[in-house]
C-alpha cells in the first residue's frame, strides 16, 4: 500500500528534511509540497494525499485554516501537525480538527518515523475488512489504550495463536530480521496477513522495522525485535 504525502511548510528547508524523512520510510512517497496555505488548499483538492505533514505559522495566517477546510470539504486525507508552537491553543484546535499526531519542532527522524508508520498501522486496519463491532471501533479510535479487565487482549483479526507464532520467530538468531515473506514462509500464512501481523506488533512496540537497501533490486522492509 503506497500512501503520499502533501508536505506544508513555508520554510524551504525545513521542507526538504520533512520530504527526506518520508522517502526514508517503505510505502510513503511525497505527491508535493507547498509553502503558502492557498496553494495547500488546492494541491489538497487536487492531489488528493493520504496525508498532510502541516505546519503551524505561515505569513499570512495558521495551518489550521487548511485542516478545518479539509475536513469541511470531507476530503478523505489524515493530517499530522509539525510546529514550533508549544502553546496549549493550537494543540486544543488541532485536536479538534481531529488531528492524527501533533510534533513539535525540531523534528526528530525516529518520532517522524514512528508518527508515519503509525498512521500506517491505523490505514492498514481500516483496510482488512472484518465487520465492524465496538471492540473493532475502539481499537481504530484508542489503538494504544489497555484493554479492560475481561476483554480479549488483542483486536479482532488479530488472532492469538498466530501472533504469538509469528511473535516467536524472533526469539531466534535474527541479526538480519525477518520480512513479510520470510515470516509467512516459516508460519505458512501468506505475505499480506504476515505483514498485517508484523505492522499489528510494530505499532504496538514489540518490533522495529527498517528500509534495508541490498545490492540489487527494490529496498525491503525488515523487521527486528526490540
């Protein structure tokens, strides 16, 4: 799943990092950046991203004017917050708007990184078509929160057994990691349910993932225990 990115920024070179860091990151690619909030607000509109990586403070107004007419206009496009703004404000707007993360500046790659692979996860689990029940709800809208006392302890679609099979492969030697095809090899799963599994226990802070570039080829993505 290729997800693109619309980069707001009115800093040039703050700009050119953010689009830097998405490219670093498997599944990501940057359909285009804009610096003035009317330009953001039509390459929205036009390009239809999955995401838009949104600064605060422009000259001529806030970042929040572009978040309130995407959501105004219904546009089916998730936004993460990047500013130096540290007021509580801006976070109480943000939120609102329904923001999907909140950075503050100078942004730091592993906190970009885990923001994007997160919406990822969150993208990933609206995609595998199970019903819809409460459980399945409050994991899309609390995906970190504890379970309560009684209730199973993983999402539906998450099945226990598998988890811990494909979790168990990492108790072994595992220097180069594992990726999606490695892990539904050994497991007998396929490749998208393994990826769905493996994305499930990154996102939840039991394995890291990493773009491993090889001689030849298109770069991979791996995974490795923590």
């Amino acid at each position: 799943m290729e997800l693109t990115v619309l980069i707001v920024d009115d800093d040039p070179k703050i700009a050119e990092i953010h689009r830097h860091y998405t490219e670093k990151i498997e599944g990501f690619s940057v359909c285009g950046i804009s610096d003035s909030l009317d330009d953001a607000i039509k390459m929205a509109e036009i390009l239809e991203p999955d995401l838009i990586l949104l600064d605060l403070y422009f000259p001529e107004g806030l970042g929040l004017d572009v978040l309130w007419k995407v959501r105004s206009e219904q546009q089916a496009c998730d936004v993460i917050m990047i500013t130096a703004a540290k007021e509580i404000e801006p976070l109480q707007q943000a939120l609102r708007g329904g923001v999907f993360d909140y950075i503050v500046k100078p942004v730091m790659f592993p906190r970009f990184k885990d923001a994007l692979e997160k919406f990822r996860a969150h993208r990933l689990r609206l995609q595998d078509g199970f019903p819809v029940d409460q459980r399945h709800i409050d994991q899309l809208l609390h995906p970190y929160r504890e379970s309560n006392p009684g209730e199973p302890e993983h999402p539906k679609g998450i099945d226990p057994l598998t988890l811990k099979k494909i979790s168990g492969i990492f108790e072994q030697d595992c220097a180069e990691g594992f990726s999606a095809e490695e892990v539904g090899e050994q497991t007998g799963v396929s490749r998208t349910t393994a990826r769905r599994y493996l994305e499930y226990l990154t996102a939840n802070g039991k394995l890291a993932a990493e773009l491993v570039y090889g001689a030849v080829g298109r770069p991979e993505r791996r995974y490795f225990p923590l």
